[in-house]
C-alpha cells in the first residue's frame, strides 16, 4: 500500500543524493537506500516486501535487521518496482538519483554492474532458462521502471560476477566444448553476499581474510564459496543456481542421470522438471513439510529430521571439498538466514569438520555475533551478516558517479 500512514521512519530525509537497491528473491523483494557522497554509503532506510499469508506487506528495518514498522503491501501497477521507488521517495521526503537491481545470472557476457539499456535488458532476459526462479523476476523490476521512470538511470548488478576471475578448470564442464563456446559452464552465484562478507571479514579479522576461507552462504538458496585472499576461487553452484547445496526447495548436485530417468521414465516434461527441481525438492521434498528450516528444527517428525540432517551432512561436505580448492582452510564463515541464525546448524556442520582443525566455542556460537571459533581452534569461524543491498548500491553508485 503506498503512503501507508505510521510506516515513515523518524529522521529519514536524505540531504545527498541516494541510491535505491533493490533485491528480488524468488518470495521477497529486499531493498535498502543508501546516501552517496565521497566514497561512502550511509544506509537511510532498509526494508523487505515479503508473502505473508494471502497477502504482502511490508516491513521497515533497522541497521541490524529488526522490524520497525510494518503494514499491507498491494502493488497498483504489475511489478512492484514503481511502487517501491514512489514507497522510498515519500519516505526520505526527496528523488532517489538512480536504483541498482540484483541480478542472478550474468552469463558469459556481463562480468560487472552495467547500465540497464533495452539491448542488455534483452541479452539478459535470454538467461532465464539458466536461472528459471530468479532471473526474469530480478529483469523485470528494471523493465517496468524504464517505462515508469524513463529518465531513472539503472544499473544491473550480478550474482555471477564475483567469481568472474576463477581458474578455467574450476569452471569448466565435463561436456563437447562446443557447449562451453556456447555459455555452459560453472559460473557460481551469491556474488553479492560473498563479496559483502569477505569485505566485512577483512576489517573483523585480516589475518584469516588473507587465508584460505569457506563462507556458506545458507539461506532458502544455498550456496558455499572458496576465497583466497578475499577472491572467490570456486563455488558449490555451477551454470545454474540448482547446483551444490540441498536447499529450501531446490534438489542441489544431482546424477545427471536421475534427470533422464524423470524424462524417459517418469515422463516428465521441461516444465515438470523445472518445478520438481526447483520447487518441491529440497527441504520440502524430502521432509514433505515445509522448505523453511525454522519449521523443520520445530517439528518431531522423523522426515523433517532428516531433511535437517540431509542439510548439514552435504554442508559439512561440501566445505571440505571446497578446503580442497584451496588446498587447506584457515576461515570458515556463516552467513544467511541459517547461518546468521541457527546455532544448532552451525554446531551440527562444525562437529562434522573437527577432523579439518573446526573448534567451535558453544558460547560464542549460542551467542551468534562475530567469531565462534575456540581460542587456538586452527580453523577460526565466524558468523558475518550478509548485506547485499550494500553490494548493490556500491557498484551502481560507482557506475553513476555518484560516490565521489
Ligand atoms: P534467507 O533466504 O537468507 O532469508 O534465509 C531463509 C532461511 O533462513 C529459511 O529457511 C528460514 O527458516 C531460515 N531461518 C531464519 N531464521 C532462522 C532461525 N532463527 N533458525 C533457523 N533457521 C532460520
């Protein structure tokens, strides 16, 4: 609902000019406004648009992500982008000077933020088999507000780009390489979040920063990344984001074969796929409950245990394969929704990797702010909130010249 009355957050009026970022997920609509001026971002209003029930709504948030206000969320028009920005305006009583957006899948072709013409706007939109969930729901934010807005200027930024500068061999698929003169290859994704955690772990710890770190990225998507140096080596998800990780809802690594199974056997078709895969698998498909790991850590239910347990078993996994990309580990770092909050998770992931030299402090862990690891652990861990919209705006402001 725009101009909900009781929504407007005291002492929001930007003086500078202000960035939007705007981040869709495949069930909620992140967004953060940032004030830009010599070099840095100053948050003025964070906020999220998310399902709830039958209906939306929106909610306002502080620095640490704690709701503030509330209230119904209806879009006037078909994409909620316009109505968000016309939300933002009215609240930091002034234009905001341009919107970056997230956008999942770069492909071959966009390795940084880019400005959102017509012609990238189509070469993206070509993409969306590669990320069915997300790509064309991030695009057509920036859609409509060119037709709102025609005058805004936009930027895309993507999830891909961060793992731009990975070894060939790390990216490369087992397939005719006439396949990958066509795109097919590993790309990686949750750039953003990496990127926005291995800036914050090198001011809260360097020394590991500079090591070898894994930083699991588990939230509904889920998704873990090798750094050296700060520099993302390789990543659990590959040319789509329904590799790696069991999700919330997606499958993760799978046989190939199982796919031509469902195809010829089953006879599933595209369609069919794309929703088993993407949809009902994961946490929901195999607790046949709920893909939302709160509800699953609630329930007594024998299946719901063991979607939990399916979860830290390839986590657990799936950091030490990562260990072996950069043949040793010095960091490992927690960061979405469950990684910022489960301590249980996080305890059941370390105890699988004390072999790997992963000591977790119980305390520090129930406690869940910064470094969780025992002293003298020889693998330091640390929970480090993701923020995205940060990454957002970061990269738009620069294209805009708006941070100087
Ligand atoms: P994200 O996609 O990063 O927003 O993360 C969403 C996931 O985080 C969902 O599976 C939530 O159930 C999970 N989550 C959020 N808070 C908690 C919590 N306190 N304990 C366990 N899981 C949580």
């Amino acid at each position: 609902m725009i101009g909900t009355p009781g929504v407007r957050q005291s002492g929001i009026v930007a003086r500078m000019p202000s960035v939007l970022a705007v981040n869709t997920g495949s069930s909620t609509v992140k967004f953060g406004a940032f004030e830009t001026a010599g070099g840095t971002l100053a948050p003025v209003l964070r906020g999220r648009i998310e399902s709830h029930g039958p209906g939306r709504r929106v909610l306002s948030l502080d620095t640490d992500g704690v709701v503030l206000t509330e209230a119904p969320w209806v879009d006037r028009g078909r994409d909620t982008a316009p109505d968000l920005l016309r939300w933002v305006e009215a609240r930091l009583a002034g234009p905001v000077a341009g919107v970056g957006h997230r956008i999942v899948h770069g492909g071959p072709d966009f390795s940084q933020a880019v400005a959102a013409t017509e012609p990238v706007l189509k070469a993206l939109d070509a993409l969306a088999p590669l990320a069915p969930l997300h790509q064309q729901q991030g695009l057509a934010g920036a859609w409509a507000l060119r037709k709102s807005h025609p005058d805004l200027p936009q930027v895309l930024t993507f999830d891909t780009a961060f793992h731009g500068g990975h070894e060939p061999v790390a990216d490369r698929l087992g397939l005719p390489r006439v396949w990958e003169a066509r795109g097919l290859r590993r790309y990686g994704f949750h750039g953003l979040s990496y990127e926005s955690v291995a800036e914050q772990l090198a001011l809260l710890d360097p020394s590991t920063a500079t090591g070898r770190v894994v930083t699991a990225h588990l939230g509904s998507g889920a998704s873990l990344c090798a750094l050296r140096n700060g520099r993302s080596v390789d990543s659990t998800m590959g040319a789509t984001p329904l590799d790696g990780m069991v999700m919330g809802t997606r499958c993760g690594s799978l046989d190939p074969g199982v796919v031509l199974y469902l195809q010829q056997i089953a006879g599933l078709d595209a369609a069919e796929l794309v929703d088993l895969l993407y949809r009902r698998s994961g946490l929901l498909g195999v607790s046949g409950l709920s893909g939302d790991m709160r509800v699953l850590l609630e329930s007594d239910d024998l299946a719901a245990r063991e979607a939990v347990d399916l979860f830290v078993y390839r986590a657990a996994r799936e950091v030490a394969t990562l260990a072996g990309s950069v043949e040793g580990l010095d960091g490992l770092v927690f960061t979405a929704g469950i990684g910022e909050n489960s301590p249980r998770i996080r305890a059941e992931i370390c105890a699988r990797l004390a072999w790997l030299g992963v000591e977790l402090d119980p305390a520090a862990n129930s406690r869940g702010t910064g470094q969780l690891s025992a002293a003298g652990s020889p693998v330091t861990g640390w929970m480090i909130r993701t923020d995205e919209e940060r990454m957002i705006a970061r990269h738009a402001s620069r294209l805009l010249g708006l941070d100087r």
